[in-house]
C-alpha cells in the first residue's frame, strides 16, 4: 500500500499484463526450466535481499544469476526483466501480516497500527523509498492488503473515495517521516559524523547567536526542543487521527 513517489525507479515500468499474470498465477504454464530448483518464489526473495543489503541499484538480471548459481538467460524463462521483476519484488514485501488483532477494535486502532506498520516496512527495505509507486501494479498483496484496511475502517461512515484518501493520508505521512529517517542515517553515513556530533559542531557558534537577542522566540526555546527522546512520528499519527476522528463526530457516524 505504499505511494512513495520522486524513487530512482518506478512500478508499472514493465509489460503490466505479463506482471500481472506471474502475480496471480495466471498466465500459461511454464515448462520445466534448465536449472533443477530455480522457481519465481527463489528469484523474487534473492532480488529483496540484494536490494536489502546492497541497494535497489545493485538488483540486476546478471547480478541475480551470481547469486542463484545459474546462467543469466534462465532467469528470463520465470521473468522477461527487471520492470516485471520490481512489480514482483513490491507484492513480495508487502504482503501483509494475517493477524488482525494487531488492528485493534475500531478504525483508529486500525490505522495507527498501518501506520506504525508502513514504517517499520520502509524501516526494514529502506529501497522502497527510491521507487515511484504513484502507479502500483496490483497484486494479491496490495489487494489484501487494502481489503483489510478498508473493512476495519468502514465504520468511520465516509463516502467510498473518502475511505481511499484516508489510506492515502496515512501512507503520504508514514512515507515522509521515513525517507526523513533514511536522509539522517544516509548523512551519517556519508560523512561519518553521527546526529550528535553534527548538532555540537555547530553549537558554539549557534550559542553565540542565540545571545545577540535576535531571535528571542527560538533562544527562548528549552533544550528538549530539538533533543533526541521526542517521538515526532507518534506526535504527528495522532494528530491526523485527531482530525479524522473530528470529521467522523461531525458526520454522525457510529
């Protein structure tokens, strides 16, 4: 159920009715291929954990043949490429948890959890930020993974497209809160200089500022303002629950 948008790649890029057809396992069958054990199921999980470990660049059709241990042209018998592969590389992902309970018992339980679980999916595959899926193609996950959602929060009494941009809503929060993460860790990364060190570098100079009496509203601020231990993704969840749940008194709804 993800929209992230502005990603190096974009789903959809491939032939969308042959994607679909290896999605939902109706397309011709295919005859037995060269290599004895090399399935669809083996090629999707080892290009999730290239890009897992090594980044969404480094998933190739020759780069997965080193990896299963077998020839380049044999993998185009279970997939004609990497854009129908991407597709199959989303569905994979983010086939969503069969337990329900997690959702809680009404609907704002239910999106609080899709929140706290969207991030943790970006979290774990941080590449699904860099793929434009403003176009999904739409497999048994996405599928699922919106019958569940939307029958949890039916009873919020919106119209059906008000049920849609609510998920919307969330998902464009989740995804926001996480490329933040993703933009931190990647600039610790690349200048070896952890949060911390990079705030006290500026410090002084900062503190010198401050003092001028320039900026009286910002100086005034206490030190937990900017500090480490506030949770920015809790404090904005429930915030858009907030307004939702007013739009729902106001309708009336049960």
């Amino acid at each position: 159920m993800t929209s992230g948008s502005g990603g190096t790649e974009t789903s959809g890029s491939g032939d969308i009715v042959r994607t679909l057809h290896l999605l939902w396992d109706t397309g011709p069958r295919r005859s037995r291929g060269p290599k004895p054990g090399l399935t669809l199921d083996r090629i999707v999980e080892a290009a999730v954990r290239i890009a897992d470990t090594e980044g969404l660049e480094a998933v190739s059709m020759r780069r997965l043949s080193t990896e299963l241990g077998t020839g380049t042209m044999s993998l185009y018998r279970y997939v004609p490429g990497k854009g129908e592969l991407l597709d199959l590389m989303l569905d994979r992902v983010q086939r969503p948890n069969g337990d329900m309970s997690a959702y809680g018992e009404n609907w704002r339980s239910a999106l609080e959890a899709v929140g706290r679980e969207s991030l943790a999916l970006y979290q774990r595959h941080p590449w699904l930020l860099k793929v434009n899926q403003s176009r999904p193609v739409l497999g048994p996950s996405a599928i699922d993974g919106m019958e569940k959602v939307i029958s949890c929060i039916k009873p919020m009494g919106l119209s059906d497209p008000e049920l849609v941009s609510v998920v919307i809503m969330i998902d464009s929060y989740v995804t926001g809160a996480a490329r933040s993460q993703l933009y931190t860790q990647e600039a610790e990364r690349r200048t070896g200089l952890t949060d911390a060190e990079f705030w006290a570098a500026q410090s002084p100079i900062l503190e010198k500022v401050m003092a001028g009496g320039d900026y009286p509203v910002m100086a005034a601020l206490s030190a937990e303002a900017f500090g480490p231990d506030f949770d920015h993704f809790d404090f904005g969840l429930q915030r858009i629950l907030d307004g939702l749940e007013t739009l729902v008194d106001r309708r009336g709804a049960p």
